[in-house]
C-alpha cells in the first residue's frame, strides 16, 4: 500500500514524446549497445526540463533494429535513462528521409516543397505521406503500451502531427500537448502541401499548441483560419465549440550546465590550447547542423566579402565552422555538403596563405566540454540562419562568455532574433554586404559596448531557462485542459421552438428583444448597402401583428444610427434604441437621448480626424460614426495591408486623442471601434427597460424576455443581463454592498432588476445567431430561423390582435399614455422573493 508520505511525493508523470531520443544507439555487438547524446537543439532544450516530473521519454532510437535480440537488449539500456524505442523499421525511410525532412521541413522554413519526382514510383508524396502515417501509429502502440491514468502527453515537432489525433481517438481524456521546435510558416506556403487540411486538423485535436514565438503561432492560426475556415480567437482555435489554446513559449537552455563546464579543468585546459592555436587572431565561431536552414553558404560569403573589402583583416581573423553533420541521407543535404566545401576551398584558396587559413571548417560534431571551451574563447558567434525555429547555439554561446563578453551576430530569420535582439548586432543573411558590414562591426567593438550587450543577453539567457520553457508549458497545459472541458460544455444548445412558443403564450408582459443588422436582415457586404436595407416582406405582417399585441413589446437595439431606424421601422408601433441604445423612441414618440449623465464624449472629434485620415489612406474602408462610439471597418479592404493600417491607427489614437479618455478600444477582425466606456447592449438594455416600463406605465412585471442578435462578442452581455440565476447573484452582491457604494446606475439595475422582471428560469430565451461561441443559452443557424421564429410567435397567441384591431390598439395605448399619471406599477405587483442567503431588506 502507499503511505500517505509517499503519495504526497508521488510526482507528475509526463510522457515526452519526440521523433528523437535524448540519447542514439550504436551496436557493439549482438546484444550490446553503446548509447550517446543525440546532436540537435531539442534535445537540449529537453534536458533542461524541471526534474519535478516523472518523465519517460517515447521516441526513435537513431538507428534501426530488426532482430528481436537486438531490440530487447537496445529497450533494456534504454530503460535505465528512463527512454522507451519507437523502431520504426520498414518505414523509417520514407518516413523521416522523406515525408519529415523532404517536405515538411522546407515547407515549414519558407523553402518550398521539393518537385516530385515521378521516375521513381516507390517514393511519392503518396507513398512518404502512408510510412508517415504509419509512422505516427507506431509511436501511438507505444504509448498506449507505456500510458497510465492522469499521464501528461508532450508531443514534439513536426514528425508527430497525426499522433494528437490518433491518441484522442484511442482516449479522449489524455492531456495532450503539442509544441513546434521549427517556424510554421505563412498560410500561403502551408496551403501548398497536398494533405494540409487533414494535418492541421489533427494538430487541432490536442489541447495546448505551443511555439516559441509570436509570428509562428499567429502563422498557425491564420494559417488554420484560412485552410479550415475556423475561428481564430485571442485563446487559439475555436471549431464548434471546442477550444485548442494557442500559445508562446519561447525555449531556453540550462545556463548553469554552460557555466559549471566552463569551470572544468578540462575545459580551462582546452580554452588555453585554442588560444594559442589561434594567438594574434581574432575567432569567428559558427556551430550548425549541416543544414540548408542554417544559412553556412551565405555566412561563408558574407565573411569573403569582408576578407575582400579589409585587407588588414586577412591575417588577424580566422572563421571556426563546426557543421554538424545532419539527415545525410535525404538528397537536399548532401548537395549542400558539397556546396559548402566548395565554397570554402575557393575561400580559403584566395585568402590563404601556406602558414594561416580563414576558415576552418569540420564536418562533425565535437563533444559538449570542446565545444564550451569553443564557445569560451570566441570573439564572434556567427549565425545566419535563413529560418530557424530558435537557434540555441546563440544561448548557448552567451552562456559560455562571462569572461569574454564576446559579440553575437544574429540572423533576424532565427526565433532567438526576438530574444536577443537588444544584444545582438542582427543581420539579413541573404544581405552580404549587410552579413560583411556586421563582421567588421563586431570585431570593432569598444569593451564598454560588448559588455552592455552582452549583459542584456545573459539577463534573458540565465532567466528564461529550459526549465522556465518546461514548466510553463506542462502549468498551461493543465489549466487549459480544465477550461476547455468546461468550454466544451459551454456550447449553446439548439432552440426549443416548441417550448418558446407555449411559453409565450401563457405569458402576460411580453418582452421580445432583437437586433437589426444579421438579424432582421442579411448581413451587409458592404457600407453602401445600409441604405438600401429593407426587412423581408414577410417579416413586415410578423412584426405588425406582433408589435399590436397590447401584451407583447417588441424593441430592436441597434448600433445603427437614429435616421435608419427611422426609416426602416417608422410604420411599426415598435421601440427603436439607436446607438446601442444612446438614443430611444417608441414610433409614435419623439427620440429621447438615453447616454448617461457625465459621459466624456470629447475624445470623440479626434477620433473622427484620425478615422477620416485612415479612410483616405486606405482604399475600400469606411467609417461610421454616432455621437458615443466609432467604428473603422477595412472587411472590404485587403486585409494585410488594412491590419498594418490597423496598427498604425491605434498609434495614432493613443498618441492622441483617446490618450487620456474613458473609451473602450475593440479590435473587431477587420474593424477598430472606440466607443464610450461601458457603452454595451447589456449596460444600456437596464436603462431602456425602465424607460419602456415608466412610458407603458406597466402594471405588471415582464414575464417572458426573448433575445436574440447577430451581436459583437462586447455586445453579448445583454444574453446574461436577463439570466434569472445572474440576476439573482447581482442582486444578492449589489443589496450587500449597497452601503458600500454610491453608483447611482448599480442602485438602479437593483431595483430594476427586482421590479421590472419576474422571469421564471424557463421563460428567457437568449438566442444568438451562427456564432458558435456564445454568451446565449441557444443558437440557430441564420436571420432565417429567427424570423420564422417570431412568425410563429405571432400566430400562436389567440388573444393576438388583427392588423385592424391593433389600430384600435394603438389608439388606445395612445391615449392612456398621454393621460397617464406615472404611478410606479410597484405598488400592484408582487416583488420576487430573493435567492437563498440574501436576507438584507430590499430597497424598492
Ligand atoms: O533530429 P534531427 O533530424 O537530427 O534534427 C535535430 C533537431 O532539429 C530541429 O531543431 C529545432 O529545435 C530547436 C530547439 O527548439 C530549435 O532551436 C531549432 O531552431 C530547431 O531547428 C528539429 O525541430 C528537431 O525535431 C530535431 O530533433
Ligand atoms: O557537435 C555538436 C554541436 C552542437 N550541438 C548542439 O546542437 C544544438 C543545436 O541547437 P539549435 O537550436 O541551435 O539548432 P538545431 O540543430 O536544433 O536546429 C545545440 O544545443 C548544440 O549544443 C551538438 O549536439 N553537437
């Protein structure tokens, strides 16, 4: 049995899961085997992950295995680190050769897909992408073999993209992380790949995506937005419903394991031998796998041409490349290989000399205490990545210059361009004269500036460890879980047609609620089409008879501006709120202006300015004004260029005019709105009800509440406004801390909410329409199914009154209105008993 001590110490277990293990075999004989570090900065970024959890890792072991001695021997080593083998055998070929390292890898840096070759039929795009997937339910037998209750599954890069998928489906429950150690790149080149929807969706299935910056994951999500047609939201990915939580985390290394080696006698003893090696030279280091994203080709010219333009320079620098050699088998790689030696053959031929070359270039890789000593004794790092997902070479390489303060030149192309930035001198790799300029500059260097830089790049370095990237990505990936359980919950429920009618009619005070545009109408495609709206014919009968019924109050709140409403809605006996309710009318009355007392509107003129200026400038967007919000809208306008505009604009507004005023600020997808603090369709909604109350001279309270509308996602909070379980939890929090408060609008929705609404919990139904990400407790597919909606509402009550009668009606209600001596109703009318637990009086 385990004791309570032990439970309590019982630790996390974590499954990490990557095409590489930490360490690659080499066979020594039948049944024995020599394990080392496997070369590659995921690995390294692993190792630093947090000790705290019992972690396994599930991977490749480097070589392949086919005799069942050798693989049992091989699992048996590799349990002692704690790694259990994937063999991939048969598949390994096309699997990692071809489908991860021939397409995927260019694809994800910008490079490309390769062209097919159809000479050799037994490898295609086809055949690359079945061992791949193959491949992928092979690492999933694994886990399934190895899998406990309560494992957290962390899946690594780009060769795993259908093992999210495939776990889910074995079970749903496993916590499944997925973090990308490459770029992901622009949606234009991802669309290019054959099977692109299907990989994307399966990334889709887990629960946390991680990458190590900000431009590769809103590639992905755009990228995803775009394939796919989901939603991309500031969380990650929504598809009905489901929430795949997008996020940063950029990886580190473990500083300390750099700067204990560097401590090393050992170490110490090769710094000395390298500088006397290279005594009187200044050392330019480069360490990269032999890879065509590593830039090697364009650093080496960018250092001739510095050796070309610096005559002086040619005796005192010498460039140390460590290739490390990489994927040998994949045909891109070895054309490279051969490239590099050529270039640094003729490089070294024209600025050699018998005793000194300029550049010394290894095709292997050295062990980790050369390299630091390397690292130590550099003057220069030199990386010109064309793309790369973060490049810790350079961490690694700060790490290793507390004594140094040597100089970073960093390609703006690599994720640690974004980290390191402020540090470094960064460079355009495929710019050598920009490459050659940043070499001098580098080497140049007065103390004081190596010193400054090089302190702003250990700060980041020693402070955003493997261990910080670990941790924080294992915490997110439990909260996200529980939230998207819950989020899933949260999808809104179809209508109960059925039950909105019956409940309808056996209501007394009717109140039905809608909005304008994407409601009683199609969407507009754009701005010109406001003018030229028109309801549907037959909404026009609908809405008649519903607006005659003396039990029924129909209100339409709208962003739309006073004159629309107007002359859409003038021949209805309906309320209009413009504005979003700044402004109110019933149409046999005058507009009364609703904005609350106080409200700052002198942002407004500049904002106007600004939104005018952008307009201009920006071909096919518009902007609409009213006299408490704004809105710019480039849908119309191309899209990039409209979100750079996007950008600039909000600079200009914060500079400006909105620098020190009350507004709200949303960034809509293709639309900037300013408006007022607070101004919602929720916060109005109290303030009309009560004026239709007092107006109406209610003597009942509202029974039935029906919402629905294309709404803003602000705008969604007039769905909770009218939820009997919120209205309760306000009143139970606003009565208790009434003596705490004077906000005048609190006290009012108190006492509102108390006299005005007696809802039984089944008698509101907010509905939105087509959003699948919902405040309402409903949704419905289109404009389409609300009007049909109220149509039947209309038919549905006997008591409804005919066109005629309503005339009558309305007469009627004209009358008593112009006589009415406002009574407040809450004499008559019983008061709703509180929730449970508020047993303070009740202001009324
Ligand atoms: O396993 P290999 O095929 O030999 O390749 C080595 C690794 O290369 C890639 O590394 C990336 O991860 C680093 C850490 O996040 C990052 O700094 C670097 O920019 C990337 O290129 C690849 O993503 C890994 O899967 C490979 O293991
Ligand atoms: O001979 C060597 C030289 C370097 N490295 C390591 O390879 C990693 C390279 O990581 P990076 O993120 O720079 O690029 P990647 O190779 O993963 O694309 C670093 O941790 C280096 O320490 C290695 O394993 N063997």
């Amino acid at each position: 049995m385990v004791s309570y001590d032990e439970s309590c110490s019982k630790r996390q277990r974590l499954l990490v899961v990557a095409n590489r293990l930490p360490v690659s075999a080499k066979r020594t004989g039948e049944n024995s085997w020599s394990l080392e570090m496997s070369p590659g900065g995921l690995v390294s970024g692993l190792l630093g992950v947090a000790a705290e959890f019992e972690t396994k890792w599930v991977g490749w072991p480097g070589v392949d295995v086919y005799d069942v001695v050798g693989k049992n021997a091989l699992s048996k080593s590799l349990a002692d680190m704690k790694c259990i083998p994937v063999f991939l055998e048969e598949v390994f070929d096309q699997y990692y050769n071809g489908y991860c390292n021939g397409i995927l890898w260019p694809i994800l840096h910008h490079m490309g897909l390769p062209q097919e070759d159809h000479k050799d039929t037994n490898k295609t795009y086809q055949t690359q992408y079945d061992a791949y997937k193959k491949a992928n339910r092979k690492f999933l037998d694994v886990i399934i073999e190895n899998y406990e209750e309560g494992d957290l599954v962390w899946i690594h890069d780009y060769h795993l993209l259908f093992l999210p998928q495939y776990l889910k489906e074995y079970n749903n429950k496993i916590k499944i992380g997925w973090f990308l150690h490459s770029p992901f790149p622009s949606s234009e080149v991802f669309k290019t790949l054959p099977s692109r929807s299907e990989l994307l969706r399966s990334v889709l299935t887990a629960d946390l995506l991680g990458f190590h910056t900000y431009d590769f994951a809103s590639h992905f999500v755009r990228t995803c937005t775009r394939i796919l047609g989901v939603e991309g939201t500031h969380e990650g990915i929504v598809d009905h419903g489901k929430v795949t939580r997008v996020a940063v985390f950029p990886i580190g290394i473990d500083p300390n394991r750099f700067l204990k080696a560097c401590e090393l006698p050992e170490v110490r003893q090769q710094m000395t031998e390298l500088k006397q090696r290279f005594a009187g030279k200044k050392v330019i280091l480069g360490v990269d796998r032999l890879d065509m994203i590593k830039g090697i080709p364009q650093k080496f010219l960018g250092f001739e041409k510095f050796l070309q333009e610096n005559m002086d320079w040619r005796d005192k620098v010498v460039l140390v490349q460590i290739a490390v050699p990489t994927r040998n088998n994949v045909p891109e790689y070895q054309k490279l290989k051969s490239q590099v030696h050529g270039l640094a053959g003729r490089i070294n031929g024209r600025f050699g000399s018998v005793s000194s070359l300029p550049i010394h270039h290894l095709d292997c890789s050295v062990d980790f205490n050369f390299l630091c000593a390397l690292y130590a004794i550099a003057d220069v790092m030199l990386v010109t990545s064309l793309r790369d997902g973060m490049n810790l070479v350079s961490y690694e390489f700060i790490a290793c210059q507390e004594a140094k303060k040597g100089v970073l030149v960093l390609s703006e192309f690599a994720g640690a361009a974004q980290s390191l930035g402020a540090g470094a001198i960064l460079v355009n790799p495929w710019d050598v004269t920009e490459v050659s300029s940043a070499i001098k500059e580098a080497l140049n260097m007065s103390a004081e500036e190596r010193d400054e830089r090089h302190r702003l790049n250990f700060q980041y370095v020693k402070t955003h460890s493997a261990k910080k990237w670990g941790d924080d990505f294992i915490s997110e990936l439990h909260d996200t879980f529980s939230e998207s359980d819950m989020k899933i919950k949260k999808i809104p429920l179809e209508l109960p047609q059925q039950d909105v009618i019956q409940r309808y009619s056996k209501s007394n005070n009717r109140l039905i609620i809608l909005g304008f545009f994407g409601t009683l109408t199609e969407p507009m495609k754009n701005q010109n089409e406001e003018l030229d709206l028109k309801l549907n014919p037959e909404l026009k009968r609908t809405l008649k008879a519903l607006c005659s019924d003396p039990k029924t109050t129909v209100l339409v709140l709208s962003r739309s501006g006073k004159n629309i409403l107007d002359k859409i809605f003038g021949e209805y006996n309906i309320w209009l709120a413009a504005e979003n309710g700044m402004f109110l009318r019933d149409t046999i009355g005058e507009w009364v202006t609703n904005i609350p007392e106080n409200m700052d509107l002198d942002w407004v003129d500049g904002t106007k300015n600004v939104f005018k200026y952008f307009t201009a400038r920006t071909p096919r967007s518009f902007f609409e004004a009213s006299e408490t919000s704004l809105v710019w809208n480039y849908e119309n306008a191309d899209v990039e260029f409209g979100r750079a505009q996007a950008r600039d604009l909000l600079q200009y507004l914060w500079a400006g005019p909105i620098s020190n005023a009350s507004v709200d600020v949303v960034r809509g997808n293709h639309s900037v709105e300013v408006h007022a603090v607070g101004e919602t369709k929720g916060v109005a909604v109290g303030r009309i009800l009560e004026e239709i109350v007092r107006k109406k001279s209610m003597t009942t309270p509202v029974d039935y509440v029906f919402c629905s509308g294309y709404f803003l996602e602000k705008d969604e909070d007039i769905y909770t406004f009218f939820k009997p379980e919120v209205v309760s939890s306000k009143l139970s929090h606003e009565t208790r801390s009434k003596s705490s408060t004077s906000n005048h609008s609190i006290k009012k929705k108190k006492h509102l909410s108390l006299n005005v609404l007696d809802l039984e919990k089944g008698n509101y139904f907010s509905v939105a329409i087509g959003q699948a990400h919902t405040k309402a407790r409903y949704v419905v597919d289109s404009s389409h199914d609300v009007v049909d909606l109220l149509h039947k509402l209309a038919v549905a009550d006997t008591t409804t009154a005919t066109t005629s009668d309503s005339l009558s009606e309305t007469e009627d209600y004209q009358t008593r209105n112009a006589n009415a001596d406002w009574k407040p109703w809450i004499n008559y009318v019983k008061i709703r008993e509180l929730a449970v637990g508020d047993t303070e009086p009740v202001d009324i």
